[in-house]
C-alpha cells in the first residue's frame, strides 16, 4: 500500500468529480486522502523512470497536472505514479524496493486538496509529453484500475 491507513476519495474512471473537472472526463488512478507530509511508500520493486514537477509557481494559478510526481516501472509490465507530493526522496534511474519511503503526499499540481493520486500505467505505453502551460513533462499512457493490485 503506498499510504498507510488510506482512505479512498476519489476512485478510478469516469467519476462525478472527473466528469465535472477534467477535459478528459475520466480520472487515471485512486486519491488517497493524506495529510501533507504523510509517508509514500514504493507498491513494488522498481526502477524510477520520472521524477518531476509540473507545476510553474505555488499560486493556485501556476499548479498543472501532477505537480511533484514520481513514476517507477516495475518489472511486471507495470508502472506505478505517485502524485501531488511535497516532497520526493527518489531521482530519475534510482532503484526502489517495495515498501521503500520514496516521498511524502502533499497538494501540488492541479488538486482540490492533500492527497496522493495513486496510478498504475501499462508500461510499455507509456511516454512523456510537454503539455503547455505546465513545466517539465507528464507520463501519459494506457491506465489500469488501481483497486485490481491494492491490497484494501
């Protein structure tokens, strides 16, 4: 579990949250409700593909997409990212084992409140994208139920 004693606040899919505020009408992962500065932890062993943050400035105005993520690729084909943090303790090639402390939840990106949005990627499909206006790039790719490999 990559937050312990979570709580689910938004699940996976076309959500009525997600219909409402995202473009894409869909939301790719689970938010864990997390107090800021509450521990991340790897789901699996892996390899960090991404450490970054996309947004521009800490006004509500300069946060996009995932603000401080981390994406590790596992050697199941999967991928798995951890968003909004505050703070990540990994960088990009570092290898992580499952149950490592790689960060800590936050409110960064574009998010209504502290929680760690929780996704898993197939891997393979996965590639990264500039998306104007936020900063650095955003994993995008083919997203799987997160629910299917937590252990609630």
């Amino acid at each position: 579990m990559p937050v312990r004693h979570a709580r689910i606040s938004q699940k996976y899919g076309a959500t009525r949250f997600a219909r409402r505020a995202y473009r894409t009408k869909f939301h790719n992962g689970v938010d864990l409700a997390a107090s800021i500065g509450t521990p991340v932890f790897a789901a699996d062993d892996g390899i960090v593909l991404a450490a970054d943050n996309n947004d521009r400035s800490r006004s509500r105005w300069g946060r996009y997409q995932y603000g401080k993520y981390i994406l590790i690729q596992h050697d199941n084909n999967l991928a798995t990212l951890y968003a909004h943090l505050s703070r990540q303790l990994v960088k990009k090639g570092d290898e992580v084992k499952r149950g490592q402390l790689i960060g800590y939840s936050g409110n960064t990106g574009y998010s209504t409140g502290a929680h760690l949005h929780f996704g898993v990627y197939w891997a393979p499909s996965v590639i990264f994208k500039k998306i104007p206006p936020a900063r650095g790039l955003v994993p995008v790719g083919v997203t799987v139920n997160p629910l299917d490999y937590l252990p609630l």
